[in-house]
C-alpha cells in the first residue's frame, strides 16, 4: 500500500511531532479521509519507536518504584463519576443545579461523615481483633483506618488551609472546595455545579505554589449533579500551596496546564 | 497485564513497571538529560496508563514501543514547555520486531545503532534533532542552514533506513 507521495515527507515529521501550524493542519485534515496515509503513519510512528529503544543509560532510582507504587495505591479509581452527559460541548452558561447542598452546611456534613466513619472503622477493627482476627485482618483493618486519617486530615486539622475556588465569569456558579495538608501533601478537593464535559474531557486540578509552575493535582469529571472530587493526589509533601486552580484537559491529564483557567482560588 | 490495569490491580503495575521502565527511563534522561525530570516523566506515564489503561490497545501495537513514543513525545513536551499535542489514544504504531522481551529489544537496540551509525553525519544529525531535542523541521533548517524540502526528506529517509533493517 503506498501512501501518497506529497505527504509523505509531512507524515514522517508529523509521526514525530515536528510539523508544525499550518502543515500540521493540513495533514491532519489529509489523514482523517486517507486510510492508506493513516496506516504508513503506524508505520512511521514504529520506526520512531525503535529510535526510541536505542537510548540506554542507567535504571531508574530503586525509589521511583515505590513512589510510583505509593501514587496508584492512592489514586483514586474514578469510577464512581459518570461520564458526561452528550452535550458534546460545555454550556456558555452554567446551569444552576440549586442552593443548598454544597454550602456551608455540606462542608460540615461531609466531615461529620468522615468522622463517622472513621470510628465505624477503628470500632470494627477493635471488634475484628476481639473474634481472634488473623494477623493479615487486622493488619489490613490498620491500614483503611490509615487511609480514612490521611483522608480526614485535611478536612480536620486546625493547620489545612481552606480554599473556595469560584468561576471566574457570571454566575450561577461552580464551586470547589480545597482541603490541604502541606505537612503531608495531603489534599482533598470537593467541586459541585460544574458543567459537563465533552467524551474524553475531564477537569483538571492544580495545586499553585509559592513559586514556579502549576502542579498537577488530579483529574475528576463531574457525575450527573455537577458534582466531582479528588483525593489524595500524589504531591510533592512540603509544597506551599498560594492556591488551586481548575482547567479542562484530556481526560488522562496534562503535565502542564494546557487551557484558560476556569477556577481559581487563593489560600485564606 | 494491561489486563489487570483495567481491573485496577496494582500488582499488574508493579510487574509493568519491572518490565518497562528501564526503557521509559532511558528515553525519558535521553530527551532530558535530568535525572529528576526523567523520574518525573517515568511517573507521569506509568500514572497516565494506570488512569487510563483503555488508551492503549494490544491489538495495536507492543506496549514497550507504544511506552517508547508516548515517553519521548511527553518529554519533549516537557522540555519544550509545550501542551501534549497528542492524545494518549491517537497513537498508534506498528513494529516489525517482537519488543517484548529484555533480551530482544537489547538485540533491537544494537542494531538501531548500528542503523544510526552508517548513516550520513546530516542525516543522523536531522534525525536526532528532531527526534531527541524535538526541533520542527524548520528550526533544523534554521540551525543546520539547509534548505527545508532537503529537512524534510533526510528525516524520512533515516526512518525507512530503520524500519528497512528491520523488515524480513
């Protein structure tokens, strides 16, 4: 199968990521009606691939496995949203999903949950260890009341800084409610009224530091109400936070903010 | 074990981890020359395939070289401080070689050496650049002071080369 031989030079640049502006729209614009074109460039994209797997060097540090390890651990699997509705573009005008749930009043039920929970959690434990539980039982009881302190402890400690973010155009208005932990890079985040999102789209959170670029603290998509979360985003521990800010990316995220933010709020 | 990702087993990423990132690594301190911003890069992938498992297809491709690519492109990126211009989803490659293995991408990597090696110094040189430092063809052509049709074919060019080595 031959490609089209005036492409061809553009579609090894273009497998490459080096066709830029004009020519790369034009190749795009060629490759969504040119099966043939889209096939060579599989191919060309294999041949950079095994230009990728000449690099040699040394392993990666033995703690680049346990971090990453420790950040999957964490993450949540956000299976809990569901995906957008088919809008197929976000609202120019926020849809107003009603008062209440999200205010002040939510923020505390939410943490009279948490605390409910976590001492459903060290009362189950403490009952688990009183039926002659294994050694694995209880170590694993340990852990989740572990997790449910790490999760609580934004919401609770004196020292979290409490951050509202707000749209930055008319309302009615999106919120988002940041807990964080700098002592412990812990950080749960709560958003609400956010409108959905178009297929393979998601919001995405940044921690703003002190100093230097955005920090990528976690993608969500809202679920039918608007409403959407993050926790425990892998941080690096210690980082101030002068604030957090949202904007909308791939839905696998971006290194780097990629979009107008949508949302931003600054540390009380 | 990408199997496992989807079913949200960690231990399916550990063994991923053991298997690839010796080569996600070296592709990543090759773009960026920074053992932090490597490590860096390193997490971001593999974080990004245990969010989203789905963007990569087995019936696509191996998942070595589609880690290779997806490394270098995100560590340009990095390097170049630009937006990802790719999704995870839309890249898709075919490889000649079976890349699964340590022993049979060690043997891959030698002889893509060798590949670049006998290759002329200007065309290596377009190859690297803009494959390595992410140069657009017109930055190479700014640099190396040739004209921008003669960029463009060296490039192709030492891509064939490669895939040609490799044909049986």
């Amino acid at each position: 199968m031959n490609p089209h031989e005036q492409h061809a030079d553009d579609l090894a640049l273009y497998a490459l990521e080096a066709l830029r502006g004009e020519e790369r729209a034009q190749i795009e614009a060629h490759l969504a009606t040119c099966a043939s074109c889209r096939l060579e460039l599989e191919q060309l994209r294999g041949d950079g691939a095994l230009l990728a797997l000449s690099a040699t060097g040394p392993r990666a540090p033995q703690r680049a496995r346990q971090r990453l390890l420790d950040a999957v651990a964490r993450e949540p699997r956000i299976a809990a949203t569901s995906p957008a509705a088919g809008t197929g573009r976000i609202a120019p005008q926020m849809e107003a999903r009603g008062p209440g749930w999200w205010g002040w009043l939510g923020w505390a039920a939410t943490a009279a949950v948490l605390l409910f929970a976590a001492s459903l959690w060290r009362e189950n434990s403490a009952l688990k260890q009183n039926l002659a539980s294994t050694t694995a039982q209880a170590a694993e009881g340990a852990q989740q009341m572990e997790e449910l302190r790490r999760i609580a402890a934004p919401i609770l400690e004196p020292e979290a800084q409490k951050i509202t973010l707000v749209a930055a155009k008319a309302p009615p208005q999106p919120q988002g409610k940041a807990f964080y932990l700098r002592s412990r890079g812990s950080l749960v985040f709560l958003a609400s009224n956010m409108p959905p999102l178009p297929p393979q789209k998601a919001y995405e959170l940044w921690l703003i530091p002190a100093s230097g670029a955005p920090i990528a603290a976690g993608v969500f998509k809202p679920d039918a109400h608007g409403s959407g979360s993050v926790v425990n985003p892998p941080l690096p521990p210690g980082t101030q936070a002068k604030g957090f800010a949202i904007t909308v990316e791939n839905e696998a995220g971006s290194p780097t903010a990629t979009t107008p933010i949508l949302m931003i709020g600054t540390g009380e | 074990m990408v199997m496992g990702l989807k079913s949200g087993d960690q231990g399916a990423m550990a063994q991923l981890y053991d298997r690839y990132s010796s080569v996600v690594y070296s592709v990543a301190l090759r773009v960026l020359g920074d053992t932090g911003a490597a490590e860096d890069v390193l997490q971001e992938v593999f974080l990004q395939l245990w969010r989203n498992p789905s963007a990569f297809d087995a019936a696509r491709g191996s998942l070595g070289s589609w880690l290779a690519v997806i490394t270098r492109n995100r560590a340009i990126d990095f390097l170049r401080k630009r937006r990802p211009e790719t999704d995870l989803e839309d890249v898709v490659l075919s490889v000649s070689p079976d890349l699964a293995g340590e022993a049979e991408r060690s043997r891959a990597a030698e002889k893509v050496r060798g590949v670049i090696g006998a290759m002329s110094p200007s065309q290596r040189s377009a190859l690297e650049m803009a494959y390595w430092e992410g140069m657009s063809h017109s930055e190479i052509a700014d640099k190396t002071g040739e004209p921008l049709g003669t960029i463009k074919t060296r490039i192709r060019a030492g891509l064939i080369c490669l895939r040609k080595a490799f044909q049986p």
